[in-house]
C-alpha cells in the first residue's frame, strides 16, 4: 500500500521539552513538506525538502528543524524555541518541488503544556 | 506567496442540495488543488487542476487561470460531503491554503 505514514496520531509534551514528528512515505517522491494548521486556519508551510541532504525553510520555520537523511523520510523536530507549538501538523510529498501535485499524511497532533 | 481566499467561509445544505465553492488567487499559477479535511483532520485530494475543468463523481472543478480563481461544484449533496474544503495554490515551490469553506449538510 503506497502512502504517507505519520507517527504517531497524538502527542503530549511538556513546556520546554523537544519532541520529534515521524514523516516516511513510500511513493518515491523526490519533495517532501511539513506544513502546520492552526484550529479554524489553512495549513502554513514549515520546511521543505527536494531533495537528500537538502532542505529549505518555509513561512514559519523559526523554532523547528528537520533532516532528510533518506529519500522515503522526513522527520521534523519541534524545539523549546517554538513559542507556540500546540497545533496540528501535516506532511505531504509530492514528485518534484514546483507544480506537482501534493499528497498529505494522516497528521500528528501535538499538545504541549 | 500566492494570497489565497475562499467564499463563503460557511456553507449549510439540506441534503440533495447542490452548491458552489469558490477560490480566488492572486498570482499566475502552476499548482492548484482542492481537499477536502475529514473529521479526522484528513487531507483528501479533490482535484489537482491548475486550470480546465474536471469531473470526478458528483464533484467537479473549473480554474480560469487567466481570471485567477477557482469553482468546485458539488451537487446532489450527502451528509459524508460535510467537512472543511480547502483550496491551494503555487507558482513556486510554495502552496498556499485558504481559510476554507466548512459546508454542513443537514439530512
């Protein structure tokens, strides 16, 4: 079955403590995204990645940090540094970076207290 | 980035109903995409159309690109239509999402 898989569904942390969201896809696409949806809002873009060992910041990148060690993962690390990091976070891939159609995961929500 | 928006923000149907979404975007584009958020937070892909017209089931698409928005039909509407309908758009790398629709459809 070819797909997104986010792990996992629901996650708490405390204030102050990292925390890192699982992306792996097994399409074969070259790009991959981390977006962020914030409750009533549209999602807003927080790193991409076209590439292995390549990625670029989006909107929002303050306070997060991503790797993309192997084609087929993503991961995203929320940092003490996010100042708000309660929300609803997507990845999505897609062949290539520009134009080509985006394809989401399942979705990690993320509560911090 | 691309400023997407979307009208109406709310939608209510009665079941059977058929209604229209529609998405205006700022900028010449080469990606545009409808979705539609499921309960679960879901992002399932509607249409990729970044311009043209496209028919899938009891939904369809149409983009005019050179007058820079989007409509999404949907007729004969189901209670399983309910849901957030988003739109977005890119000339680049970057997709840009609108706020949404949320349409409630009322058996």
């Amino acid at each position: 079955d070819g797909g997104i898989t986010q792990s996992p569904k629901y996650l708490f942390r405390k204030e102050g403590q990292n925390v890192t969201l699982s992306c792996e896809q097994n399409l074969n696409h070259d790009a991959m995204y981390w977006y962020r949806q914030d409750p009533g809002q549209g999602l807003r873009l927080i790193y991409y990645s076209q590439i292995v060992n390549d990625f670029q910041k989006g909107d929002i990148a303050e306070g997060y940090s991503v790797s993309r060690e192997k084609k087929e993962s993503f991961p995203l690390t929320v940092t003490s540094a996010q100042k708000n990091p309660t929300a609803f976070y997507l990845c999505a891939s897609s062949t290539r970076l520009a134009g080509d159609e985006q394809y989401f995961g399942p979705g990690t929500r993320l509560t911090v207290t | 980035g691309i400023q997407v928006e979307q009208s109406p923000p709310d939608l209510i149907l009665q079941e059977g109903a058929n209604s229209t979404l529609r998405c205006n975007f700022s900028d010449s584009v080469n990606n545009l995409q409808w979705f539609h958020q499921n309960p679960w937070g879901q992002l399932i892909n509607l249409f990729y159309i970044p311009s043209g017209t496209k028919q899938n089931g009891r939904l369809s698409a149409t983009t005019v690109a050179t007058e820079r928005y989007s409509l999404l039909y949907i007729s004969s509407s189901q209670t399983t239509d309910s849901g957030v309908y988003f739109c977005a758009a890119a000339n680049d790398y970057k997709l840009s999402f609108g706020a949404g629709t949320t349409v409630t459809v009322r058996a």
